[in-house]
C-alpha cells in the first residue's frame, strides 16, 4: 500500500471481529514508531502489548469503552519522562507529547497496511491503567490502542476538513498567498 492510500483510508474502528491477528505483525508496527523524530534522539516512547483477558479487561474499565475489552490485543504507549524533562526542562513535556503524535503515527500507518485496525483511546483514567500494568510513576500513559480485524469494512467515512479551512498563508487567518514573483530568464 502506498502512503497516501494508508493516510486516507487509517479511520477509528470501535467493533473487531472475534479473529485474533498476529502478534507479530503488532510487533512490527511498533517497530515503525523508532523511525518518528525524537528531541536529541532520545527514544522515551514505550510500548505494552497486552493479551492478557484479564488485564484488557481492566484497561477497557479504565477507558470508559467497552469496545476496548472486545479486542484480543491492546498496544498502551508510554512516555518515559525523566531524560527528555531533565535535558529540556519545560519544553520538554512538550517535546515529549510531539514526538509520541510522531511515533504513534508511523505505527497507526503500518497497522493500516497490515490490515489491522484501532481506534486511539485518550480518554482513560491513568493511575488505574499504570497499577495494572506496573507502570512507574515517572512515566506517563499517552494513549490506548484496541488491535484487531474491522467487523465491517462498509463504514462511512467521516467529512474531513476542508484543506481551506485550516491552510494560511505568512500569518494566522490570511488565506491569501503573494502572487509569485515572475523573473525573466
């Protein structure tokens, strides 16, 4: 699958067929999350796989969705925090957030073409999901990710934005760009 095509067609999927995927094909999507740009090239993401019944099914309590327990695996991504915050003080809890968009991504995609589907779960109760899986306290959950086949591929598409509606030009809200400048050859 090219890039573009796994762009367009990544979408959240909340119901999974009761097939189980292979666990490597999991393992490789992570591996995809190393190539994502990293404040000083320090790699503070880490990834739990989670096949246990019982624990998915405390995670998916944490997470508010009962669609999380209906998946066979679960992929929890973490942040490490300590040598990113200590190199960049503040800016690095931002930096820390970026490069997790960043990582997170490169694995969203490669599950796509593998013909794995997700839906990001950022809504969860945090302390709960880091006693479960022994999480430390200086590492922070970013996010949640249920692993399993599509149940039905003949979703709607949800409306994108309009590239209009958020594309401008030298400064904020000008969605004007200056005419090119033409130069004799």
């Amino acid at each position: 699958m090219d890039l573009n095509k796994a762009i367009k067609a990544r979408h959240s999927v909340r119901k999974f067929k009761e097939k189980r995927p292979d666990w490597r094909d999991i393992i490789d999507s992570i591996e995809t999350a190393r190539y994502a740009p990293m404040a000083g090239n320090n790699f503070s993401l880490k990834f739990i796989v989670v096949d246990d019944e019982n624990k998915i099914e405390k995670v998916a309590a944490a997470c508010q969705q009962q669609f999380v327990g209906e998946a066979k695996y679960l992929v929890v991504v973490c942040s490490a925090t300590g040598r990113t915050t200590n190199a960049y003080e503040e800016s690095g809890k931002v930096f820390l957030r970026q490069q997790a968009g960043a990582a997170i991504q490169n694995f969203l995609l490669n599950l796509e073409e593998k013909g794995l589907a997700t839906c990001w779960v950022g809504y969860f109760v945090e302390d709960i999901i880091k006693r479960e899986l022994k999480i430390p306290e200086t590492s922070q959950v970013e996010a949640v990710f249920p692993i399993g086949f599509e149940f039905d591929k003949k979703h709607l598409r949800q409306e994108k934005a309009d590239l209009d509606s958020f594309l401008y030009f030298n400064s904020y809200g000008n969605k004007r760009q200056k005419p090119l400048k033409k130069f004799d050859v």
